[in-house]
C-alpha cells in the first residue's frame, strides 16, 4: 500500500546487533534484493531529487551539530 505521507529520516546507530529497527530493515532489505517481484512505490521519485534532499537534510544536520559542539571551539573561530 502506497502512502504519501511517510517521512523517511536516515539514521547512523553504532550496532547492528540487538536493534530491533535496523534488523527489520536488513531483513527487508535482503528481501528486497532477492524477490524481483517487489512493487516500488518509490520507483517514481527522481534519483537528483533523493540525492538533493539527503543532501540537504546532511547540511542541516551538520550544522546544527556544529553549532552546539563544545569541543574544538579554537578550530571553529578559524571557520566563522
């Protein structure tokens, strides 16, 4: 079934192991890479766009980490 109110966030965690959401999206994954007969409502959306957003959303996390992080304070008066 087909949503188009979903939103996708990427996530990095340190371990595969134990973490319920990352086993279920490898499980799915090789699922998905096996069975050609996956219908991808995806499919549609352009790769620049995804490329753009996922670039976007990278930017902006950065920069949010950026502004709140207390180490490296020296280095950061170089780039302001």
């Amino acid at each position: 079934m087909e949503n188009q109110n979903w939103k996708i966030k990427f996530n990095g965690i340190k371990a595969h192991a134990g973490h319920h959401g990352n086993e279920l999206a490898d499980q799915t994954a090789k699922e998905a890479a096996i069975n050609s007969d996956i219908n991808e409502c995806y499919k549609r959306i352009p790769k620049s766009t995804v490329r753009r957003e996922l670039r976007d959303y990278s930017a902006t996390k950065w920069q949010s980490e950026w502004d709140i992080a207390t180490k490296g304070a020296i280095k950061k008066t170089f780039f302001l």
